[in-house]
C-alpha cells in the first residue's frame, strides 16, 4: 500500500471539511489511498490564494502533485481564479518536465483557459504553440479559448491560422467554437468574416445569437443588433442574461428610452435584475437615453452595488448636466464604503470642467493623488481639459509639459490648442499648433476645429483661411463642425457674403450648427434678410430649439419689426417651448452659489439686490449707459432699465463683490451667452473697483481687468 503524508499545516482544512483528525503531538499524519479524494475536496472548498499555496505544497511534498493530472488542473484552475497566473505556469511547467505523467490535453487546455481568461493573450498562444509541438491535438475545449486570446489582443494573422488548424481537424463545426471565431473576427475588426460564419451555421443555439448580436453592439452596430435579436426570438429563443446586456447597450448607443423601458421589463419579469452585471447594463442604459429618473428607480432598487453602478450613475448624471446630482451622489458613494476609482475620478474631473470650478477640480485633483490613482493618459487630458475650462491655464499648461514628448499623441495637443482658444488668445493656439507638427504630431480633425475656433474668438480670419485649405493638403476628412467653425468665424467678422457662399459650396447638407452660426452672425450685425433665410432652415431642422426663435426675434426686435416679434413669440407659445433659463455660478469659500435671473431662491439675495442696485448707481456716475436692446421688448422702456440690473451674471457679480476678499479674482460661469449689456457693465465694474472678473460663457471665456475685457469687444 502507498502512504502520502500532509503536512499538519493543512489541519484547519481537513477539520473544516471534517475528514480527518490530526495526532498533535507529530508532525504527519498519515492517511490511505485515498488521498487524492482528500485534497480534491480541499481545493474545492479553497477561499484564498493562501490556502491554494497549502495545499499546492502539501501535495509537492507527498509527490501527488505531479502524478494526477485531475489535482494539478484543480490547483492550475485555482490559481488562475485568484490571478496567480506565474504559479499556474509554474505548476503546468513543472509536470511537463518533471512529472511521472506527461500533461493531457485536458491538463493543457487547463492552462490554456486560465491563461485566455485572464487576458494574457500571448502567453495562451504561445502555450498553444507548445501544445502543437508536443504532438497533442487540439480539441473543441482548446480552439474558443485560443480565439478568445486572438479577439482580446486584435491578433487577426494568428486568428486566421488557429481557424484554418480547426479546420484541418473538423473542429470548426462545433458550437463552441464557431460562437468563439463570430467573436474573435467581430473584435479583430474583420466584422464580416464572422457574420459569414455565423450565416452558414445549420445550427444556431443562443450562447451563438448572443455573440453576433454582441458583436454588432461592440463594433456600434446598435440598429443590426437589434435586428438580429428579434430574429433570435421569432425563431423561438429566449434570451438570457448575457443576451439582454448586449442589447441593453446597443439600446444606450440608439439613445431609445421607448425600447429601453422594453427592454427593462422584459428583465423585470425574468428576474435578471438579480444580477449586478444585468443592473448595471440596464442603468447605463437609460442614463445613456437621458432618462435618469429610471435610471434612478433601478439604481435605488439594487440588492448590491459596485462601483460600476455607482460610476453609471455620476456619468449619467454629468452627461445629462445634472452636475450638482452628480456632486452629492459622490458624496454618498464614499459615505456607502464604496471606494472610487480611475474612472469615478475622470467623471468627477469632467463635472468640475462642465461647472467650471477651480476649487472643486483642485479637490479631486488633490483626492486622485492622496489616493494614489494611477493617472493615465486618459485622466492627464482630462484634468488638462479642466484646468482650462475652469480659467486655470497656467496649470493645464503645467500638465501639458509633465506629458513626456514621446507620449504626447494628438489629444493633449487638442486640449491646449482648445484652451488658448477659449481665452482669446489666437496667436498662442497658432504657435501650439505649429509646434505640433515640428515635433512631428499629426494633426487630426479635432485639431483643427480647436484651431478654427481660436482663429474665430481672435479675429484671425487670414489665418483661419490658411488652416482650413490646409486640411485638404494632409488628408483631413472636412467635416460640419470645421464647416460651422469657417461660418462662425467669417460671420463675427461682419464678412457675411463670404460664409454665405461657403455654405453654397459645402459638398453636405449644412447641419443646425452651420446655420446656427450663420444667424448669430446676422444678428451681431443687423442682417435681417440673411438671418431670416437661416432661421427658416433651422425651424425645419430643429423645430423644437427655442434659442433660434429667440435669436431672430432679436433680429426682427432692432429692426422694430414688432409684427414679425410677436408671430415668433405665438410660435414659441403654441409649440410649447420654454426659454432656457439664465443661470450663472460663483464659488464662495468650499460651495458654489447659483443665481437664476431675478433670482429669490439664494438664501444672500436681498443683500446681493441691494448691492447690484448700487452696482447700476455707481457705473452710471461713471458714464456707463445700459443696453435696452437686451431687456425684454414687451416692456415699458423704465422697466427695462430695472430689469437689466438683475441678470444672472450680474447677481452673481454682486454677490462676489459682496463676500470675496478684495484681492481674490471673481470668476463667474454662465451657461448661457453673456450679452451685450453685461459685457459692458463688467468693464466698468473691473475699472471702479480695481477687481479682475473672469466670466465663462457658452463660447469662451471674458477676462475684465482695468476697463478693457480680453476679448477686444469681439466675441
């Protein structure tokens, strides 16, 4: 009779699966053939990487561990469950060299999984290779997870050949394995390759219909996926969990919330809900679709909750601009034990961008250090974007040149080129952007909006000219918003003729953006007519956007056509449309205060009333004489005046004034453009009390110092 002996470590296991009892006063204790049933049931029963290592070295000890191929694939297996991969291989390579058995193909898929498993695509087709070479043939276990391995690493060429090596055996027809080859030439970006095979299946089970279908999802086929998956069910599958969070993704890309709620529940019913992975499909879902109170009632009946649902949650709220949501669930999240990650800190790095508060970027700037984050170069371009977009460009610069300049790809660049442009200071973006191309950077579309863009805030309309001819010479793709950016620019100029010709000659349709830009144009400069045949094109394509009813009400309004006013204005009432609302934020100590137009909700709005009264006082002594033109029209003319006082940027102003240290810039953001009043008011307001105001609007950013505005009135 063999013995095997276990070395008295290991009594906590065999005590807890109540097998064997120990003698204390030896060091082994013996046990009979058996022993293989023994350790099988411990490895099952293993919770920690810890005790696989127990039990890995009991059995090296006794010798079993390379004797039975069933325990070393346990062992392999749980390593790799606990991502202790080198020990898996370790293990594997030592049976291979060493072993009494040599490693079966049972024992070598084993490794081969754990491997594709966890992602280490070269490392599975390298063993792959092995497996070849030691004269074992691959089987239906081998050949999905070699696939897997190809899609994970883009690896089409070795792909190809592992398919042509199933073909060669006759494996090619399993299930399995074409499910695994759908997904694999869907991921290697040979999409069609894979909707070929799955056409010629005979057969078709789900785990098959599931992966074309999520294969049309990851490659943005949102409309084909769809499809398919009513196919699957009219030829009578049922889909499961896997199947409904592909398709609940497909529905986020389409931004449906009808099938969103569809699709929702038909989860509901089915009871799929109860798992995460399904609850977070669903949620991102409908944040995707923008309706966040459902979004809301899934997430707040969650059994459990990761950070991905959380992290939904705050991006769905950001995308939605429900920036302050977003601010308090943070708070929650850490107040739940949920720890935030990466990718929670880019979200919140984006909120602080779109609110634009320096104060609040500085304190998930400084959380993502304390914490230890890894800032990758995704997280770098957006605390880049921030700082820009919260006035602090110095920083944002700062950033830019920590990036190694081997590491800088195209959206770094981007980012900063946007940043100088958005403060006005064109000649910057120019010099940036041809230094790009010295250190041998390939500008690409986003470049050049970004330097169309500052080419428009600055007047620099020779030099946007140049850039846009430019793009042909290299190969950029024209697109609407480069269109939109020449029209805007050449607008602002006054050079009206010109952008109207430009769109003529655009070999697309013009978009809402394009004629969006076209009628500001008309109305900083008084054009009627042009403006009217812009807004006529918009109210076909964008019926439903009150700000172009706005806009050439405004036109018609300083041309005193008050017939014409007041037809847009019923238009606007009978569609059921809102003017959006001006709001304007400022920081004061750790909170931000916002102030509506006429504002009464601030708990400071008396004082800050008081106060922008004596604002309007003090700059009229000082010669400053309001602009009636942006009151309400429907009012009497002393209104107007009164009115005026108590524009949202204006509230905001006065409350700075009111609680910021004498020396503290004031910076206002506005989610809105700022008007023509204000932007005068704030000029005289910087030169009486020797402040610097800083106001970010829609379009850019104001700087006021002294009585002069960095704009140069040319906004």
């Amino acid at each position: 009779m063999q013995r095997h002996f276990i070395p008295i470590s290991l009594k906590l296991l065999l005590n807890r699966c109540s097998l064997y009892s120990f003698n204390h006063s030896c060091t082994f204790s013996y046990i009979p053939d058996s022993a293989e049933i023994v350790y099988d049931g411990l490895v099952k029963i293993c919770d920690s990487l810890k005790f696989v290592k127990q039990i890995h070295s009991s059995l090296t000890i006794t010798g079993l561990v390379t004797k039975s191929s069933h325990l070393a694939a346990q062992i392999i297996i749980k390593y790799g469950k606990f991502g202790d991969l080198n020990s898996s291989r370790l293990l594997f390579d030592d049976i291979n060299i060493n072993g009494d058995i040599k490693p079966s193909s049972f024992l070598w898929n084993t490794i081969i999984r754990a491997c594709a498993n966890a992602g280490l695509c070269f490392e599975t087709l390298e063993l792959y290779m092995l497996l070849r070479g030691a004269g074992i043939s691959s089987n239906n276990y081998t050949f999905p997870f070699v696939f897997k391995a190809c899609a994970s690493g883009a690896l089409l060429l070795q792909g190809k050949v592992a398919h042509g090596e199933a073909v060669k055996i006759g494996f090619d027809s399993d299930l399995y394995v074409e499910a695994a080859l759908v997904d694999m030439y869907a991921k290697c970006g040979s999409f069609w390759d894979g909707r070929k095979i799955f056409d010629e299946m005979p057969v078709k089970d789900l785990v098959c219909w599931t992966a074309m279908i999520t294969a049309y999802e990851q490659a943005e086929k949102p409309e084909e996926a769809l499809l398919l998956f009513q196919t699957m069910q009219q030829v009578g599958l049922l889909a499961d969990e896997i199947t409904i969070v592909s398709v609940a993704s497909a529905i986020g890309q389409l931004g449906d919330s009808r099938k969103a709620q569809s699709v929702h529940a038909y989860a509901v019913r089915h009871w799929f809900l109860q798992q995460i992975c399904v609850a977070n499909s669903i949620l991102a879902m409908f944040t995707k679709c923008g309706n966040m109170d459902k979004a809301g009632l899934v997430f707040d009946t969650m059994d459990e909750r990761n950070v991905i649902s959380w992290n939904s949650m705050l991006s769905g709220y950001t995308q939605n601009g429900q920036a302050t949501e977003a601010l308090l669930l943070f708070d929650e999240m850490r107040d739940s034990g949920c720890e935030p990650n990466a990718v929670t800190a880019l979200i919140m790095v984006s909120v602080c961008a779109y609110l634009g508060s320096r104060h609040l970027g500085k304190k998930f700037h400084d959380f993502i250090i304390a914490h230890k984050m890894k800032v990758d170069a995704n997280l770098q371009n957006a605390l880049m974007d921030m700082y820009a977009k919260c006035g602090d460009l110095d920083t944002a610069i700062k950033l830019f040149n920590d990036i190694l300049p081997s590491e800088r790809n195209a959206c770094p660049w981007n980012i900063l080129i946007s940043g100088y442009g958005m403060h006005g200071h064109g000649e910057e973006a120019l010099r940036l952007f041809s230094r790009m191309q010295d250190e041998g950077v390939e500008p690409n579309h986003i470049t050049f909006t970004s330097v169309l863009s500052a080419c428009s805030h600055a007047g620099l309309i020779d030099e946007g000219r140049k850039c846009f001819t430019e793009m042909t010479k290299l190969s950029v793709t024209l697109e609407l918003k480069h269109y939109a950016c020449m029209v805007d620019m050449l607008g602002r100029a006054g050079l009206l003729p010109e952008a109207f010709d430009l769109i003529k000659e655009m070999p697309m349709l013009p978009d809402d953006s394009v004629w969006g830009a076209l009628l500001l144009a008309c109305k900083i400069h008084g054009n009627m007519e042009l403006g009217k045949l812009a807004a006529d094109n918009l109210f076909q394509l964008e019926p439903d956007h009150t700000g172009y009813y706005v806009l050439m009400s405004n036109i018609y309004a300083a041309s005193n056509k008050w017939q014409e006013v007041g037809k847009l204005r019923q238009d606007i009432i009978n569609k059921g449309l809102k003017k959006p609302a001006a709001f304007s934020m400022i920081e004061y100590g750790n909170e931000v205060h916002g102030f509506h137009t006429a504002d009464r909700e601030n708990p400071y709005w008396l004082e800050v009333y008081q106060k922008a009264e004596s604002l309007a006082i003090e700059m009229q002594i000082a010669g400053h004489i309001p602009d009636l033109s942006c009151a309400l029209h429907d009012v009497e003319e002393e209104d107007k005046e009164y009115m005026l006082n108590y524009h949202s940027e204006k509230l905001a102003l006065a409350f700075g004034i009111l609680k910021l240290d004498s020396k503290m810039d004031i910076q206002i953001t506005k989610n809105l453009r700022v008007c023509n009043d204000c932007h005068s008011a704030f000029k005289f307001i910087s030169q009486i009390y020797g402040r610097k105001i800083i106001v970010r609007d829609t379009n850019r950013f104001h700087h006021f110092n002294r009585g002069v505005c960095s704009c140069n009135d040319y906004w």
